[in-house]
C-alpha cells in the first residue's frame, strides 16, 4: 500500500469529468487499498480518484466515526438517483485544507455503484453518508464543494483559495 499525493485546488484534473471504469481485478483492488490509506493519512472521511490524479469515477468513504452504521466503502462509476430533503451543513474537502463551507445537500439518496470486483451493489443512504457521496460523486464530474456555497462565503474564503492555488496551505484548521 502507499500514500498517494492529493492534488489540491488548481491542479486541472480537479475540473475534468472521470472515467468510467471498465477494468477490475487485482489492481484495481490494490489502488483502492491506496486510496483508503490516503484518506486515512490525511484524516479524511472520503476520497475521489481525481484527488489523487487519476481519472477513474471511484471513490472511497469511511465515516464510520459519525455514523457507525455505515462500513467503509470503496464505490466503482457511483450514480444517484431519487434525491430528498435538504440540509445545510459545514464541509471541508483533502483538495482544500484548511477551509470549510455551508452546502445544502440532499437528505437521502439513492445510491447505484459496483464493488472494486465488479459486483453491482445498491442502497440507500442518509444523513452524512448522502452528503459525503454527494460530495465525492461531485469530484467524479469536475464539480467542487467551493461552486455551491454561497457568494459571501466563497468572496470570504477567496483569500485562501488564491493562497492554495499558488501551492501554498492557508493557515486554518487542517481537516
Ligand atoms: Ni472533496
């Protein structure tokens, strides 16, 4: 397993909308490894592959510290459907460290995905696990948390979002 670089706000590929993925097996398997040992390293509670550098729509969330009754979950070409309810909630982003922002996001979704091996799988998700698969499925088409917060928020954070562009990390909470 390796930690992998988190590309920050600025790199490109953070614009650009994954691929699907079409291969599965071994090393698949193995790059998802790396993703949740990334995520864990810089205390994240999900990771898209684009944060990493590659364009594949994959993702991996473990939230289980805010809500245990969800696993650790590695997603394969994720979509949603059947969105309800709307809460407003502070979030950050590995791509942004140090900021946060109030996004609305659905209550409740539905969630359509294979496993890393290929397999399709299907649920319904709530609360913080409808936010964060909202969030990374967002990073799967070039959308940022930044493009939904409001414009006295994003007018204040712009600061730090020049700071991150120019390669530096704004001196705020590192979460
Ligand atoms: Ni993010």
């Amino acid at each position: 397993m390796a930690v992998l670089n988190i590309k920050t706000y600025g790199a490109n590929i953070l614009r650009k909308k994954a691929k699907s993925v079409t291969r599965f097996g071994a090393a698949l398997e193995e790059f998802v490894q790396d993703m949740f040992q990334t995520m864990y390293e810089f205390k994240g509670i999900g990771l898209a592959a684009p944060q990493v550098g590659a364009s594949m729509r994959l993702i991996v969330i473990d939230i289980e510290e805010i809500d245990p009754a969800y696993p650790p979950l590695a997603l394969v070409n994720p979509e949603l459907s059947d969105f309800e309810g709307d809460v407003n909630a502070e979030e950050g982003c590995l791509s942004f460290p140090g900021l946060q922002g109030f996004v609305s996001r659905a209550q409740k979704v539905h969630v359509k995905a294979q496993t890393p091996k290929g397999d399709p799988l299907e649920f319904v998700a709530e609360d913080w696990m409808a936010r964060v698969l909202q969030h990374e499925i967002d990073h799967l088409n070039g959308v940022l948390f930044i493009d939904h917060v409001n414009s006295d928020e994003l007018e204040s954070m712009e600061p730090d979002l020049q700071l991150l562009k120019s390669g530096e990390i704004p001196r705020g909470e590192s979460t």
